[in-house]
C-alpha cells in the first residue's frame, strides 16, 4: 500500500510559515538519544484513556482544587475547535484542532510541558468528508505517540504521522483507499499505537474496516472487515500478563485481536454499545450495552472469555466505563456517577454530578476528574464507603474531551484553550 501524500490540487495552499514539510535535521540526533532513553517513562500520557487504555495515572498527584488563579500553571489559545485529548510525551503536549469554513484545515500542535511555550505548528489540509454532527468537528480523534513519533487522526480518515519536532514522516488520507468509509455524523474513533502498529478504526455504515499500520511507514500490516454498522467507539488495549490484544468494540459486541497480525483471538457476539468503548484492567473488562454492562474475564488466548456478570442498573452514555481498584464506574446520561462492584457488579454508591458529560473520567491518586461538556469540573474522591465532591471549577468554555494526566498534572483542553493544571 502506497503512502497517501496531500493532493496536487492542495498542496500549494499549506501554509509556508507555519513549516508543514520542514527537513527533518534532528532525525540522527534524536535517533540516538531514544536509543538509550527507556520506552515507557513516568509522566507521560500517549493515548486516549492514558498508557493502558484503563484512564488510571498511576503514581500521579495532581491538585484537587484550582480556581481562576490558583494551580493554574498555563493556558494557550488554539486555532480552532477538537473534541480530541492531549496526549503528553518525552516533555511535549500534542493536539488536535481543525477550522476553515469546511472544517477542512487541520491543525497539529505542540507545547512545551513544563512553560506551555509553543514548540511547532503544522497545518493539512483534509483529504477526505469533513461533514459531522454540530457538537463535534474533524479534529474528534484523540492522537497517539509511541515515543518517537506523533500519530494524529481526524473525521476525514486523514492519518498524520510527525516526529517528535514536527517534522512530517508521512500522511495517508484512507479515504482514497477507502472512499466509502465516511459516516454523516462525523467519526470519532482515537488511535491506539500497540509497539509496532498503529490501529485505525474507521467503522462505519459503509465501508466499514479497522486496520493495523506499519508505524514507520503507514502501510497496511493487516485490515479488517468490520460489520457495517456506525461506530464511534475507539479500540483498547488488553493486557494479561506478558500478552496483549486489541479490543473493537462494536453494535455485534467485542472483538479481540492480536495487535502485529489482527488476527482473531475471540469474539463477544452478545451486543455492544457503538459510543462507549470497553473498560479495561488487568483482571476485568467490561462491555457497555443498552442493557446495562457486562464483565468479562480478560483473555488474550484463542478462547471466548467467561461472562462473569451482568448489571443492568450500570448503565454508560458516552463516557467509558473506569475500572479502579474492587470498583467499575460509569456515567450516565442525567451526569450520575455510578459505582458497582467487580467481583459481582452489586451496585456500590451513586453521586450525582453536574451533567451532562462526553469526555471519560480519568483518576488519579483515589480522585476521579470529570468535566462536563458546559466545562464545569468537577473532582471526586474516592476513598471511603461513599464518595465526596470535592471541588468545582467553571472553565467558561466547553470541555467535550478527556483529559491528561502527566507528570502530577492534568491536562485540559476547552474549545478555545488548552489547559496545564498543576501545583506551583
């Protein structure tokens, strides 16, 4: 499969300034300096849900409380609207933003973590449908890194690979190859980078796959028919002992793949949910569907795994259920927290929030951290027999994503600003 570079008919409207194509003058140097850096380093957060998909920061300590002008390290403007996370790798916070009348410019931008000093600003233009729902926009998809190179994907099926200082590795808009492939409500599906492989998924009611991309060069390794049906969820990692496998989830229930090859490893043919993805831990994973959740016991073998419970009073909206500790959390659409059991789904607690809420919660340190979509947030503690609203903070803007969390700070992006919370 040939790589996809931008059309002749675009090409010469990139914007010189902002240095789209630079030369890439650090490759060698920086080849060298990963060569003896560990791969998976404290602090760092390269995917949406953080570094196992669970949305637990292990280890970190950000503040529970911050106001206008308090434990407000930075903010930085940004040139357009994304429902997509930050990711935060080796020092450097990376998003996603598009604009333009069509919603057709697309923007990948980089910050210094510790200032929030603008590092690089590389700007695209989509190859592929940019028409979605009025709350979402192209640039929806949460990127990923795997520690030398940045992976951004958008609604238009537009897959850019940079390397740490922007530089341009390679671009691939799948709608070229796939030109069915688009949904009218816009996709949304994140990227999830398991070693060597970048996994798309671009299910829809179409032309519907998910596909395994050579990171290097961003070719096929595998692809996968999918069932033809909209799909916004995005894939997870599973991990069990030294193994792993990828999970795709869907409206048919839940798939599990061998992340170098796709090939299958089970299949949970009992229903899914097409908006919240599957929960993971090490010891639980549990499956949104409109009759509540079901949990399984994690298995990456060629076997279908064991039907541990089923709870219908522990219902998901778009947020995707938190596995922590003996608890498995969801949010539902009133902007109820809901906590049940894992060892028999019993329900546990219920705290109702201010909703309603897109973005998952992420935890850290026995607090769980919510904003809703009006960019209220919200922290929660979790330890004790109930839970406690310990703080609120009113952003001002809409927050429709899932946060950061990194080097004991948290990582916001509103629709006009990114956000660095964190103590002096």
């Amino acid at each position: 499969m040939p790589r996809m570079p931008l059309s002749r008919t675009k090409q010469h409207r990139l914007n010189d300034r902002t240095g789209v194509l630079p030369c890439l003058t650090l490759l060698c140097v920086i080849g060298l300096v990963l060569a003896v850096v560990p791969d998976a380093l404290a602090g760092e957060w390269r995917q949406f849900r953080g570094p196992d998909s669970t949305g637990i920061a292990v280890g970190e300590t950000p503040p529970t409380t911050w106001t206008d002008t308090t434990n407000i390290a930075w903010k930085q403007e940004l040139p357009g609207r994304g429902l997509s996370g930050p990711i935060v790798v080796k020092g450097r916070v990376v998003l996603t933003a598009s604009n333009g009348a069509e919603d057709d410019r697309l923007h990948v931008l980089c910050f210094d973590q510790n200032t929030g000093k603008p590092l690089w600003h590389r700007q695209f233009w989509a190859t592929g449908p940019t028409l979605s729902h009025q709350k979402m926009c192209n640039a929806t998809p949460t990127p990923a890194s795997d520690g030398e190179r940045i992976f951004a994907f958008f609604s238009s099926n537009d897959v850019i690979c940079l390397d740490l200082d922007g530089g341009l590795l390679w671009y691939r808009g799948m709608t070229v190859d796939y030109p069915n492939a688009s949904n009218s409500l816009g996709m949304s599906s994140s990227l999830l980078v398991v070693d060597k492989t970048l996994i798309v998924q671009v299910e829809n009611d179409s032309e519907s796959l998910t596909a395994g991309l050579d990171v290097a060069t961003g070719a096929n390794k595998w692809k996968l028919n999918r069932p033809q049906l909209p799909n916004w969820t995005s894939p997870g990692l599973l991990k069990v002992g030294e193994k792993q496998a990828v999970l795709i989830t869907s409206g048919e229930g839940v798939l599990a793949v061998a992340p170098e090859t796709g090939d299958t490893l089970w299949t949970f043919g009992d229903g899914g949910s097409t908006i919240p993805s599957a929960g993971v831990s090490s010891s639980l994973l549990v499956v949104p569907a409109k009759g509540g959740l079901t949990a399984l016991e994690p298995s990456t073998r060629n076997s279908a795994p064991k039907v541990l419970w089923t709870q219908p009073k522990l219902t998901a909206s778009t947020p995707t259920p938190v596995i922590y500790k003996d608890l498995v959390m969801t949010v539902n659409r009133g902007g109820v927290l809901s906590a049940g059991k894992t060892a028999t789904g019993e329900p546990a607690w219920q705290l109702r929030l201010t909703g309603p809420f897109s973005g998952t919660p992420v935890i850290a340190n026995d607090h769980a951290y919510l904003f809703n979509e009006a960019g209220l947030g919200q922290v929660v503690k979790l330890t004790g027999d109930q839970p406690e609203l310990v703080s609120q903070h009113d952003f001002g803007e809409g927050v429709l994503c899932t946060p950061a969390i990194a080097d004991n700070a948290l990582f916001v992006r509103s629709d006009k600003h990114l956000w660095k919370i964190a103590a002096p």
